[in-house]
C-alpha cells in the first residue's frame, strides 16, 4: 500500500501527518526549529518521519509541503520568511533527496484553500477563499477552479494588504499599516503596548505583559475574557483591522466561499466571528459569500498538503517541473 506525507510547517508548530489518499493515519507537532542553516528544516521533518514512522518510509509515494511564506515557488524555498529567523527554508530540493519521492511545496494558505476544494468545504465551489487569522495573516485563493499562484508563488499575501495607510503601527515586515501589523498573533501583545502607550492606559494586562516578555496572543484574549479595557481596545482593533482585510478581499477576488482557520481566530471563535462579520456587507460592493470556519481545525494545513501529495494542482505542477 502507497501512503502520503502531509507536512505544515508553520512560525510556532510543524506538523506531521502519515496519510492515506484521503485521511490522516498519524501524526506528530512538533516545536519549529528557530536556530540552524537553509537544511536544517527539512533535516528536522527528515528525522522526525525516521523517530515516529520508520514503517512507512519506503511506501511514500509523494511529499506536500504547506509552508509559510513568502515562498519562491520554483526552487521550493521559503525566503526571508517574516516570522522564522532563516533567510532562506530550502525544503524540495532536500526532502526529495530524503525521501525519494515526488515533493510539492506551496505557501500554507494556498494548500489550505486546496484542502478545501479538494476533501472540505469547498468542494462544490469554483471560487473561494481560505484565510489563515494566525501567528501571521494570508490566504489561498481559487478563481474559477484555478488555484492561483503568482509569479513566485506569492500572490497570497494578504496580510500586507494596508488596512490603514496613515498608521505608524509596523508590520513583521518593515512595512506599516499592514493588516498582519494589527492582527497577526505575534503581533498582538505589541499592539497592546502600543495602544496603552498611545491611550495613556494602564491595566493588568499591560503590567502583565511588562512583567512576562514572551507574552502571547492567548494571553491577550484571556485578559479579555476576564473584561480588561486594554484588551477589549485590542480585541476591537483586531475586529476593525480584520474586517476591513475581508471586504478587500472579497472585493478582490468575488469568492463563493470564504473559510476561515488559524490559531488565533479558532482559539478565539466564539468572540471574533460574528463581530468580524457584522458590518461587512456595508465594504462590500459585489454580493457577500458564504462565510464559514473551517471544519478541519487546526488539520486544516495537514489536509491542505495531502491535497498537493494526492492531487497536485496543475498551476504547482507546470512551476516545479514535478
């Protein structure tokens, strides 16, 4: 019997899934490496398969890759990606050497909104968006049953679209303004600094994010969830900034539907789903999609890059010459 590897190499987690042609059989998360040189990723993911699946590894019969970006597409490499100290993620060429099998690599969004299409929500849809709301902000896009792609495979980044040009809020990037710069997850704790400093507020939870540096995303919507005004302004910014991103894009590409997943939205459904849509139609200039989460959870990557392995998209297979 033939299996698949799923890979989701995300800026906190890489996970690792075992696959048949249209499940997951097993899987392991792990922490992603922050130290090391261009192999040290794909050497990691290499010896992770060799710990928890040995069995498996002389039945491969392909690789996907859904991995953060930005990405150069042609060569399979993540460059300068905006949350990863590397400068450069070399994965295709290596894992095909490791594996011996054939590789796909795509940014993270862009096989999620392939795992859509292909086992989830987006099935019956020509159109669609997937938007990740997680440690960054992107997306996948599917216009008329074409998946697309871009130059360098970077047509995705809708993080950086600038939700507010007169901002001096900086994004990972260097640039300011950006979506990503207000609701990205590692962004948050920032933006809570820099509203108190901004507001002049002081609150338990800024006292707790001086006192704790690596302060994250989750700590801000506890703190929220517990009434505290500096969270609630950051909560309201990250709604603002979100729906402001969601209109662009709708408008941009004029989806049927749009799924969104990600840690931070996910993890934080129940407070950001319904406040980030209501409104929404009033930006909106052609008819509002069906908006839903995604029905796979945090899987949503693993399924997105078994979609690449079982079902290669043409648009990535013309590129990578696979």
């Amino acid at each position: 019997m033939k299996y698949y590897l799923a890979i989701d190499l995300g800026a906190s987690k890489t996970r690792i899934a075992v696959c048949s042609k249209g499940s997951i059989i097993g899987k392991i998360v792990e922490t992603t490496p922050k130290q090391g040189d261009e192999y040290t990723i794909a050497r990691f993911i290499w010896e992770g398969v060799m710990k928890h699946f040995p069995e498996y590894i002389e039945n491969i019969e392909a690789v996907g890759v859904a991995s953060i970006g930005p990405l150069d597409v042609k060569r399979g490499v993540a460059v300068n990606p905006t949350n990863l100290p590397f400068k450069e993620i070399k994965l295709l060429e290596p894992l095909t050497k490791y594996f011996k099998a054939r590789v796909i690599v795509a940014n993270d969004a862009v096989a999620a909104a392939w795992g859509e299409k292909n086992y989830g929500l987006g099935k019956p849809f020509r159109n669609l968006i997937y938007l990740t709301l997680s440690t960054g902000i992107g997306a996948g896009v599917i216009v008329d049953n074409h998946l697309l792609i871009g130059k360098e495979g970077n047509a995705h980044e809708v993080g950086h679209i600038v939700v507010d040009f007169n901002s001096e809020l900086e994004c990972g990037c260097g640039g300011r303004g950006h979506w990503e710069a207000f609701a990205g997850g590692i962004n948050i704790p920032r933006v809570a600094k820099w509203l108190a400093s901004k507001h002049g507020i002081n609150s338990d939870l800024l006292e707790f994010l001086m006192k704790h540096p690596e302060a994250t995303a989750k700590d801000v919507f506890e703190y929220y969830r517990r009434g505290d005004r500096l969270a609630e302004l950051v909560v309201d910014l990250y709604v603002k900034a979100s729906r402001a991103g969601i209109a662009s894009i709708i408008n941009t590409y004029d989806p049927e539907l749009l799924v969104i997943g990600g840690g931070v939205f996910l993890n934080n459904q129940d407070i950001l789903f319904e406040r980030m849509l209501d409104g929404l139609e009033n930006d909106v200039v052609t008819s509002k999609p069906i908006i839903k989460p995604t029905g796979f959870g945090d899987d949503v990557g693993l399924y997105g890059a078994l979609a690449l392995a079982v079902n290669p998209p043409r648009e990535l297979v013309e590129v990578q010459g696979i």
